[in-house]
C-alpha cells in the first residue's frame, strides 16, 4: 500500500496505529495471522537532494502459512511531498526487514528511489474511469543472513499499472460499517493477478485488500484502527 494516508498535510508528531487480519487460500495451503502498523510523522527531511516530509514506521506480521511459522517485523521511511489538487508524490522509501522464523535469521534492508516521483492520480478519477500508471524505481537491496552478508545488489525497473475506480460503497468489515471508495489495479501484462481495494472515504485507510494471484487469494481486514488516539 504507497499512500495508506496522507501524512504530508498533518502535523509533525501526529501517529497513526492500524491492525489488519490476514488469510489466504493457495495450492501449497492456507495462511491466517495478522498484521500491526505503527507509523508516526517525522516532518521535513531531505531524501535524494529533494526536500521532503518523512513518516516513520514499524510493521509486525505473525502469520502461519501452511502451518509453518512466517514472522517478521521491517522498520523503514517512506518520502513524501504535498502535490497540487491534494495530491502526493512519493519519492522513495528505506525498509529494514528482520526474519526472525527463518533459521540463523536474517536482516534484509531496501532502499527504493522513483524516478520520476510517482504521483497519485489514480485519485483524481471519478467512478467508472480508469488510468494507466508507468513507474521507474531504483532499489537497492542489502541482506545479512545468519549473521553473514551477501552481496548487495541494485535494480531498475519499470512497471506498469491499470487502476479502475470502481465504486463508492458501503462494505461491512468485521463487524464495522465503512464508507469506501473500491479501486481494482493490475499489470495489463498479468490481467489475472489483480488487487481489490477498498479505501476508506475521506482518511485514504483502506478497510479491505484483496490480492488475487492466479489460484491464490490474499485477503488484509481492517481490525482497527487509531489516528492520534481517537477510533478511525
């Protein structure tokens, strides 16, 4: 998720806390945990020579897939700026990503770059409207496993996106009533492998996410879900 919330308009300080409920159904079994997302705004920064507002983030998945023990927990930034029209570019991001169920552990840390910055017009949409989004990233990967290091490696690529604004609706999430905007995106190359999104109107949380893969489905529902303390 690039934009879970627009942070690049709120105050320096402000912390966001969000619990979602993972499953999934594939060929190799099925999966369940959960996953905790505890960011806080950080404010200005400088990222690449560009001037930026940094938000600071800790996410901790417990999950069982196929009955084995999938854990781990990453503790990155990402950069942002304020773009006309309510609008925001993400200029990049940097993810530590520790393993601790994997044996010996290992400790993998990602740097990622857009070139150009990617900017969010898939909202500017209205409904039945659809976009197509080409995005160059440069990231950067380095890991350490059971205590060694590997070779670092870097990569550009280029991906391209389909998004469809889809509907304005009201779903029901474990037990809670949203009022959303549903987004459908996928790679026009991979038509089958598509991501469903339900974004919640007026806070840009999404309530629910929906990854289908082939034979395989992911599914993230919003628990709860807190912005400086009081309910979303």
């Amino acid at each position: 998720l690039r934009f879970p919330h627009d942070y690049t308009r709120t105050p320096t300080g402000t912390r966001l806390v969000a619990e979602w409920v993972y499953s999934a159904t594939t060929p190799q079994g099925n999966g369940s945990g959960e996953s905790r997302v505890e960011s806080v705004v950080e404010g200005a920064a400088t990222f690449e020579g560009q001037s930026v507002i940094r938000s600071r983030s800790k996410t901790t998945n417990v999950t069982t897939i196929a009955g084995m023990p999938v854990n781990s927990t990453s503790e990155g930034s990402e950069y942002l700026q304020a773009a006309d029209g309510g609008l925001v570019r993400f200029i990049g991001s940097e993810t530590e990503v520790v393993a601790s169920s994997v044996p010996g552990g290992f400790t993998t840390r990602v740097k990622v770059v857009a070139t150009p910055p990617i900017l969010n017009t898939e909202f500017t949409l209205a409904v039945g409207q659809s976009l197509t989004q080409t995005e160059t990233t440069t990231t950067t990967t380095t890991t350490r496993a059971s205590g060694f290091p590997l070779p670092p490696s870097t990569v550009t690529g280029t991906s391209t996106e389909r998004i469809t604004y889809e509907a304005r609706e009201s779903i029901t999430v474990r037990g809670r009533t949203f009022d959303t905007c549903r987004y459908k995106s996928f790679d026009p190359a991979l038509p089958n492998a598509t991501i469903t999104q339900w974004y919640i109107y007026g806070v840009g949380l999404p309530a629910r996410s929906v990854t289908v893969d082939g034979t395989s489905t992911t599914t993230l529902e919003l628990r709860s879900a807190t912005l400086n303390g009081s309910p979303i």
